[in-house]
C-alpha cells in the first residue's frame, strides 16, 4: 500500500530562473525527481535537456507518483526525446502508457528516446533500449525499510551508466543498490556506498548456486 505525507515546501516553485546560468559547464549529468510535484519547471525541462545533451551531458528522470492522477503522458513523451535514462516504477510507468507486456511495449512509446529502466520492486528490474527488453531479479533480502530504495536503484543506474555499465551488468548495479537500501532504516540520509554495494554484489554471486 502506498501512504506517503509530502510536504510541498518550495518544491514546485522551482523555476529556470533560479537555476545557475552556468548550470551546464559544472556538469555531466543532470537527474530530477518527481515530475508531478514540480509544477514550476514541467513546461521547462524539456528545453533544458535538449541544451543539455547539445552539450554532451547526460540527462535522467523519476517522474515519482501524481498525487492528482493525471498522469500527462504528452508531456512526458516529449520529454523523453532529451532523456538518456527514464526511471519510473512499474505502476507509475502503467499509469502513463497503460498495461502492456512483452513486444507490444514499443509500440506505445515514442520512436525518439533513450532507454528506460523500470523499478519492479522486489521483482528487479526490466530495461528498454530501442527494440530490445532486458530483464533481471531482484537480489533476495528481508527488507527493514523500503524509504528510499527507489532513489538509491536510481543513484546506482545512473553511476552505473556514467561508469559505462550497460544491459544486464547495469541493472544488476541498480538492484543491489536498491536492496542494500532496505536494509537499514531510513531515506536518502542513510545509503550504500560504492564500496558496500560491490561487497553486497560479490557476496550475492558467490552464494549463487551454479
């Protein structure tokens, strides 16, 4: 069950001017979280990736949940024309593109678009490139808290492909980050680092059975 108490704050009064001028000179990717909270900057994104990728930096998203069920899929589709990495769950990418399995996925999609990584909870993960779906299971914990295991499955994909991890070895790095998550209480004040979740992932390969 989903029960979340979001205190908006200033999070939709984010606007492009107030973001640095020299934004695109300080880095080489740029991330943002909850599409639909951020009412201020939704008609704006999608100009700010597009100079971003003109200037070789990457570009990735979460659209996280709509709180007013509207889930605006124009918008998102334009948007994913300058996105190297789409990170939705599995119920919040059915919400936006509707329930469809197997090949007929692509055909719901916008021709132009990076790759799109969906968050399957304890299932995995599943992987979009332009014509190809690749799929992988979740490592196996027994999870303490689930806050915030989203945001670290979305920090692992994008270092992992910053890295120049791809496919399977790339969702496999996103996994464990998510899992290692749950396994401590809280958010994103308490998350692995590179160096846990590489013991995680060797620990887990090397109680694998053959």
């Amino acid at each position: 069950d989903r029960a979340l108490l979001t205190y908006m704050g200033a999070i939709p009064s984010l606007f492009p001017e107030l973001l640095p001028e020299n934004l695109l000179e300080k880095t080489r990717h740029i991330h943002f979280g909850s599409y639909y909270l951020q009412k201020g900057m939704q008609e704006h994104w999608h100009e700010l990736f597009e100079n971003a990728q003109k200037e070789g930096i990457s570009t990735s998203f979460d659209t996280g949940w709509d709180p007013n069920g509207e889930w605006r899929k124009d918008p998102i589709c334009r948007l994913l024309k300058h996105t190297d990495l789409f990170i939705p769950s599995q119920e919040e990418f059915h919400n936006i593109f509707g329930r469809v399995d197997g090949r007929k996925i692509f055909e719901i999609l916008p021709a132009v678009r990076g790759m799109i990584a969906i968050k399957c909870g304890s299932k995995g993960s599943c992987l979009l490139s332009k014509n190809q779906v690749v799929e992988t299971s979740g490592y196996p914990v027994h999870p303490i808290d689930t806050t915030g295991a989203g945001d670290s499955f979305n920090a692992g994909l994008i270092s992992g492909y910053l890295k120049g991890k791809r496919g399977t070895e790339l969702l496999n790095f996103a996994n464990a980050c998510g899992a290692l998550a749950t396994l401590r209480v809280g958010g994103t004040g308490n998350v692995p680092d590179l160096n846990e979740v590489e013991s995680f992932m060797a620990s887990a390969e090397s109680t694998t059975p053959n």
